[in-house]
C-alpha cells in the first residue's frame, strides 16, 4: 500500500537522521512532496498549520489526502477546509506518543493498540476513508470516527486537564533536590506527561483552552470541596470522595492508549537474572497466550522485580497465570 515516504522539515538535521533511521525513503522540499504524494500529514505544532496549508495547495494533485496528527480538531478542521475542491481533508489524532521530542521518539509499534480518531470533513467519499481506514490499521491502530466537537471536548477532559494538572503538581515541588528525591513511582507516574515538549503543548492548550477552561473550573470546585471537608475535620465527606472516585476509576476499562477493547492484566513477581522476559514469552507462548502489553513496574537489582503483561482476555489471563506458577513464577490477575 506504501510505497514511498517522502518527508519535509526546516530542520536538515532532522531529515538525516529520519534518512538514517529508515523513518524516511527521501527528503525533499514541502512544494515537491505535496507534488508527488497521494496522501500528506502535517505533524507540525499547529500555529504552522496555515503556512504550510498555504505553500502545499497549488500543488496538491487532484485526489490527495491530506490528515494530520494534531491534538485537536476543531481548528484543524477549519484550517483544512480551505483546501481546494477535489482534496478530501481528514482530521487525525493518534492517541499515542512520547515525551521524546521530534523524530528521535520514532517507535515502528507506536501506535499499536492505541486509538486513532479521525475526523473527515463532510465530503469525503468512503472509498478514501476506508483507504485511510486499511493504511492506519496496518499500523496497529484502533480507529474511531467522531465530530471534531466531540474529540476536542473529551480530550480536554482525558488529556489536556491531565497535563496541565502534572504541571501543577510539578511546581509544589519547587525544584528542590530533597523534594525531588521522595518522588516515589506515584509521583512519577502521574508527572511523566510534563517531560512532553512545552512548546507543542502550548499550542495544544491554547487551540482547545475553549474546552480547557470549562472543565479547569469543575476541576478547582472538585479541589476546593476537598480542601474545605480536611480543613474541617470532615472525616464522612472525604470518605464518600475517595469511595466515589474510587468507584468511577474502577469502572475504566483495563485497556491502554485508549478506548481498545478490554484487555486483563497479570501481575508477575520473577528473579532478577538474564532472559526472564524472554522465559515469560516462552511460558505464555507455550500456551498459545499473546501478549498484547508489557510493563515492568519496579525492580530491585540482584534481587527481582514486579512485571506486568497484558493478555487478552480474562480466560486467557487466568490461563496463563496457572502456567507462570506451574513454572514457580508468583502470579495473579490484576
């Protein structure tokens, strides 16, 4: 289905190392590939959107695709209608990525697993869908349509209200070294998205702060109610907060990188010594078990470590839990 991958970027750094990297067959100016190329992605921060909109439209062939990976829709969508007649704009946000920035994040499984929306602009004819449709799937990548509304709507809530909450919870700490040395996985965990490039997120908070604002203010009340029940002894009504939340959090599906279909986890506690992730592929795989996920969660050198493997379903979970103790491996179902 592809043939050739032709990229662009002001940074000729960039560019040789996508080239030495295998990302890319061959560099060439925005003009030229938009000249050549059947389908064109804009993987730019947004504020470039327009400029580059504006060199590639003389020279887009008459039907060319072009997408993009941004995190919001709406604006997107209203720069890509500008395209001209007989170019089919799809709206693109793969809900995957990493805090590396630029092409040094490069990860051939990036996207498996993980949900990619897609926003076509009215028009667009099915057969280039489902085009757009069978060339993402091939990536791994679970597809959903929805109204650009909607996605810029829920990704306020599921990730840019997460972000910027990191953000906050970064600056209690005020950079001090004794502070930063008790941030235990926790911390870390819920912090790691404030590694992401500023400068992208910038943009992204501020093409979407229409959604943004709203839900930062539920956030505030939802902040304050709880700092009024401590401050007064209200020892019932922090009870009933963390029961609630507690409920809510378990009803999210036990998936990753979004809204896959479910999947179940094993907890895995194994010896600290050479080839034990290949030993727990081979125990699963000996049972026909695939693993869909894997994560290893805490390790203490010379001694052991905890993993995590993600397994399709809960037959397949409880399946392989049953072969890591038949092997002497402390499992169970998470």
């Amino acid at each position: 289905m592809v043939h050739r991958i032709l990229g662009s970027d002001r940074d000729t750094a960039s560019l040789d190392k996508a080239l030495e990297m295998g990302v890319i067959d061959q560099a060439i100016s925005l003009e030229e590939g938009a000249r050549q190329a059947r389908l064109v992605f804009l993987c730019t921060p947004l504020r470039f959107y327009s400029e580059i909109i504006n060199r590639i439209r003389p020279y887009l062939k008459p039907g060319s695709i072009v997408s993009d990976v941004g995190s919001t829709k709406e604006e997107v969508c209203r720069l890509l209608a500008a395209l001209p007649e007989g170019i089919w704009a799809i709206g693109g946000h793969p809900m995957a990525g990493a805090e590396t920035r630029g092409v040094q994040g490069a990860d051939r499984y990036l996207f498996e697993n993980a949900v990619y929306a897609l926003t076509p602009l009215p028009g667009v004819p099915a057969p280039v869908l489902d085009f757009m449709v069978e060339l993402l799937q091939s990536t791994g990548a679970r597809i959903r349509f929805m109204e650009a509304t909607l996605h810029d709507q829920l990704v306020a809530t599921v990730s840019h209200i997460p972000h910027l909450t990191a953000v906050a919870l970064v600056a209690l700490t005020e950079g001090k070294a004794e502070n930063l040395m008790m941030a235990a996985g926790g911390f870390r965990d819920t912090t790691r998205i404030a590694s992401s490039n500023p400068e992208l997120w910038e943009d992204i908070l501020f093409s979407n702060r229409e959604q943004i604002v709203p839900h930062l203010d539920q956030l505030i009340s939802s902040l304050a109610v709880i700092k009024e029940a401590l401050a007064g002894g209200d020892h019932d009504n922090i009870l009933r907060l963390l029961h609630e939340a507690k409920a809510i959090r378990d009803k999210i599906p036990r998936v990753r990188r979004g809204l896959i279909p479910d999947f179940c986890d094993i907890i895995c506690i194994v010896p600290d010594q050479p080839g034990i992730i290949g030993a727990l592929g081979q125990i699963l795989g000996h049972e026909g078990i695939n693993i869909v996920d894997i994560e290893i969660l805490r390790v203490r050198e010379g001694d052991g470590g905890t993993i995590r493997l993600g397994v399709p379903r809960l037959e397949d979970a409880e399946k392989a839990v049953t072969a890591l103790q038949r092997q002497g491996i402390k499992a169970w179902t998470r």
